[in-house]
C-alpha cells in the first residue's frame, strides 16, 4: 500500500489514544487500537508569579566597615538645644542608653511640663542651668526648682546643691508632688549685705502659733531655733534644760511654706510654715505646722533654718549664682550687672561750670530727681511733636512683647505671682485693669507688701499719654515708664528692680 502524503499547516502534535493499558510479570502491552491524531500546537499562557516572603540576611557584621553616605552631613543650626556633651541632663523623649538615669519631669507655671533624663547625681542648680538654655530665657540668674505638694498646700525652694534624684526618693509614687521651674528673687536675698557666715550664728527665738497634733486648736507657744534643732518651751518662756522639748534635730528637719493655710488647716493667720522630719512620710500628722504673726517674722525664722542647718554652702551656692554667664557668642551678658551697679547709682548735679558733683544732702537729691522727672515730660513732649522719619515704628501696644506684662490677670493672682516668686523690694508687673477700661495697674512689692497704682492714659496736644500722678509725669507708652522708674522712683516708694516673669517650657 502506497504512502499518502499530509500537509499539515502549523505546528502539531502526536496523541496517542488507549483504550486499556495493563502491565503483566513486568512488560507492559498495549491494548486495543492505536490513533495517530495531527493537531495544531494551542501556546500555554505564561505562569502566574506570586509574591513569595524574601528572607533578608544580615548583611554587615561587626568587623565590617559603615556604608558611606553621599549625602553631605548638615550641621546642627540650634545647638543650644541640645544638651551638652558633659551635662548631666540629657533633654528627650527617649531613654539614654545608660542605665544610671532616671526620669524627672519639671512644669512650668502655664502648667505645661518637660522631661528630661537626669544622672544619679545631678544637682538642682545643673538642670536649672539646662532648663534656662531650652526656654530661652533673657535673664539668666535667679532661676529656681520648687517642691509643691498641692494637697498638703506645702511648697519649697530646693536649695542648688542638693541632689534631685534624692528629693524625688522621699516622695509618695502615688502623689501629686512635682517641680515647678520659676523665678525666686528672695533665694539669696540675705547675702546681698556683707555677712560673716564664719562665726557662730546666734538664737532665734520667740512665740509661735503651734497646731496641737491630731487637734484642730493652735496655741501660742515659745520657739529656740539652735544649731542642735528646734526647741520649745513647755512653761512660757523658761530656758530651764528641764522645760525644753526637742522636735528634731536641724540637720533631719526639712521646712516648707504653707499656701491657704486658713482653709486646710485652720490657721489664726495665712503666714503659716510647718517643719518636717526627712525620714517620715508626707503627712498631715508628721507635720509640725507654726504660725507667724507677719511675713517678716516668717521669712525671718525660714532664713535662719536655712542658715543654721546649710551654713557656708549657702554662701558658696550664692557666689556660684553671682557668676556671671556666658552668652552663646562668647561674650558678657549685658543683663547680668544690673545688680553689681544698682548700689552704685548716686544722684549727680551737672549745673556748674567745674563738672559734675555728688549730692550728698537727701532732700536735695529728691528735689533734683522730681526736676528730672519734669525735664524727661519737657524732652519727651519736644521730640514727640517733631516730624517723624517712621511714624509708627513704636505701636503702642509694645507691652505686650515685655515679660513684665501679664495681660488681664487679676489683682489676687498678681499678689500670688509676686508672693509665689520673693516678695523683695522691686518685684513688679503691669496687667490690664478689670475695673477701669483702658486703664492699667502696676503692682509693686515694697517691704513684703504689694501696692497697686493705676495707670491713666490721658490726652495732650493731641497725643496720647500715660500717667501715674495726675498728668506730671507723661510717658509715650509703658515701657517708658518702666524704663524711666528703673533710675528713678518718681511717686513710687522704690525703682522697678525685678520683673516679675514666667515662661513656658
């Protein structure tokens, strides 16, 4: 039989149909008929890739060597806020690497906090110094952490040296203790006279109001603040070693101001202070509560506990205060004189044709000093009725910019803001008055009392003015009046020295 030819277009395939296929003793036959079938070749469509895991290995070693970057290193344009390469306070969120910090958290007065990682042994005084970098403050000095226990209504000012890890030990973990950053102009303010810290400190002692343990009654009772500790008389005033009752001894008291003494503790007067010994927990029953006729017999015996039991490191801790800081160009602060040369202002006569001389006689000194007051208003008055190159270049509004301004605070919390940060002579600040529209209010501290004086805007010539004595003294604006009663008093009992200032961390 004669072959047939095929053609077969495409590409093709042989199958092979069977029907049954069965293997017998290891060969394997094949059954039935066999067909040879020609298809065209159908291409397969590719296979689908799927997203397998892909394991990562570990690449660099520890022998490697860093990959190099092609970006060019950016060098730091705030290094002001980073902490120093020696500090013992480390600023973040984050925990250091090393396991000898911990973390302490300080709040400012608008009540907003910050963290920071202290080491073991950091001192008040370092993280004040950390602190007043961050929030950028102008003046440098005069800084302070205080210990508020809001409960109790006990606060005090940590002295510089002491180690805040170890004040934070002596806590509740459960409280509602904190540290609070703010101005403390009276830290120091009995060693602005020469004082000689070397001999032996004398007796403080006098009547005090004492509240009776477990007892809502307070008694008048004999005070003797020693070297050894804090005394008190049991019959009168007698010094008999046999009528003398021992508290504690100083270097275990800590003492604390009492903040609204009257509603927590029934207290016959608000100039309330209380002692504490450190090894006993806060509370109400661990604490010895005593009350003062005044604040100057409270700040009196406070100071001298502070005295007693610090001695010389208070001096060393002031003089560390005094020294003066370096701007972050390297140059001297301007600021930070302002009280080396305060004493050194003397009122001057520049009359004469020989020069300038001293006044020496006080009233005349007053009336040259009401005479000058009279020519800034005549100065003052000529160059504002001249043609301006710029007008508006000083708005009037340029007080709210000043850190002696608080706005429309109150007249009590003013008296709180003043009390809270010395209450020294020349603490001030100007707020906006709640009872005279348009008016402002300077409050003053003048022997631990603070006085309020209204500020009139007033009308000239047709140009606005401020006044505190009934038009004899105009000023362009408030920070022309501050300026001015920082050299002179004026109808004020004594120069604007201190502003009273807060800042936000």
């Amino acid at each position: 039989m004669k072959g047939h030819v095929m053609e077969v277009e495409g590409p093709w395939t042989e199958v092979f149909e069977c029907s049954e296929s069965k293997q017998d003793h290891g060969e394997e036959e094949l059954l039935g008929s066999s067909t040879l079938t020609l298809a065209p070749l159908v291409p397969r469509p590719p296979p689908v890739q799927r997203s397998q895991p892909l394991v990562i290995t570990k690449s660099r070693t520890k022998g490697s060597r860093p990959l190099s970057s092609s970006v060019p290193s950016i060098p730091n344009p705030f290094p002001e806020l980073c902490s120093p390469s020696q500090s013992p306070v480390l600023i973040g969120s984050h925990s250091p690497q090393s396991s000898n910090t911990h973390l302490v958290k300080v709040f400012g007065e608008d009540s907003h906090s910050r963290c920071l990682w202290v080491s073991a042994g950091a001192t008040v005084r370092e993280v004040c110094e950390i602190l007043v970098q961050t929030a950028h403050c102008s003046d440098q000095k005069n800084w302070a952490l205080i210990e508020l226990h809001q409960a109790l209504g006990l606060e005090r000012c940590l002295e510089d040296h002491e180690v805040v890890q170890d004040v934070q030990a002596r806590w509740h973990p459960e409280g509602d203790t904190k540290l609070v950053f703010r101005k403390n102009y009276a830290k120091y303010e009995f060693f602005r006279k020469p004082m000689n810290m070397s001999g032996a400190c004398p007796e403080i002692q006098g009547f005090l109001h004492m509240k009776e343990r477990s007892r809502k009654t307070w008694k008048k009772v004999f005070f003797f603040l020693r070297r050894s500790g804090l005394y008190f008389s049991i019959k009168g005033s007698s010094k008999e070693p046999r009528h003398l009752q021992c508290i504690d001894e100083l270097k275990d008291l800590i003492v604390y101001t009492v903040t609204n003494s009257r509603k927590l503790y029934g207290a016959p007067v608000d100039f309330t202070f209380c002692v504490k010994p450190c090894k006993d927990g806060f509370r109400a029953q661990n604490l010895t509560l005593l009350c003062a006729e005044n604040e100057q017999t409270r700040t009196c015996w406070i100071s001298a506990f502070r005295l007693f039991k610090y001695g010389s490191q208070l001096q060393y801790n002031f003089q560390l205060s005094q020294s003066t800081p370096q701007c972050a160009e390297g140059t001297l602060c301007t600021d930070t004189k302002q009280s080396e040369c305060e004493d050194s202002l003397v009122a001057m006569d520049f009359s004469g044709k020989a020069g300038g001389r001293v006044i020496q006689n006080p009233r005349e000194a007053q009336s040259a000093e009401r005479e000058e007051g009279q020519a800034w208003r005549r100065r003052e008055a000529l160059r504002c009725s001249l043609p301006s190159p710029s007008p508006g270049s000083r708005p009037s509004s340029i007080h709210r910019t000043q850190p002696w301004f608080h706005g429309g605070v109150s007249r009590k919390e003013a008296e709180k803001l003043i009390e809270e940060q010395g209450h020294v002579d020349g603490m001030f600040l100007i707020r906006e008055s709640q009872q005279h529209t348009q008016c402002f209010v300077l409050s003053l501290c003048h022997k631990l009392k603070t006085k309020h004086y209204l500020v009139i805007p007033c009308n000239e010539g047709g140009r606005n003015y401020y006044t505190m004595n009934d038009g004899e003294t105009l000023f362009i604006d408030l920070l022309q009046l501050v300026e001015f009663h920082q050299i002179n008093k004026g109808s004020l009992p004594v120069c604007l020295k201190h502003p009273c200032v807060c800042v936000a961390l």
